[in-house]
C-alpha cells in the first residue's frame, strides 16, 4: 500500500531568504520511498495532491509527472 503525505519544509535560498513550503513523501507499508521537495507553498494545493495521489494508489515513477501536470 502506498501512502502520499504532505510534508512542512523550512527551505532557506540565499537569493530570497528562508520560507515555508510543502513536499510529499510516499511510504510504502510505511518505509519512506521518495521524497519530492519545494512543491508548493500552498498546503491546501499539496494536501489535495497527496490524498488524490493516495486514493489511486499511483506509481511513485509517476510523481513528477503528475506534480508538473497539477501544477501546469
């Protein structure tokens, strides 16, 4: 089973300073697979993303793809 979690950042880039955002991290039977960093700064929009991602239990090689289409 996998499980797509939103995750808090504290992302410091010394062009515009120290911000929060939010990654996802896919566990699979709860070991962590993958861990996509700095996908928004919109906990909603990645909270969203996570629980869609969950419930149709999508292939992690998947991921990026579907964060550039979500995003696009």
């Amino acid at each position: 089973m996998l499980s797509y979690v939103p995750k808090l950042e504290k992302i410091h880039n010394p062009e515009i300073g120290s911000y929060s955002s939010f990654g996802i991290a896919v566990y699979q039977d709860k070991k962590l697979i993958l861990f996509v960093s700095d996908i928004s700064t919109e906990e909603a929009l990645v909270t969203n993303l996570a629980m869609h991602c969950s419930q149709q239990q999508l292939s992690p090689t998947h991921l990026y793809d579907v964060i550039e289409d979500f995003l696009g």
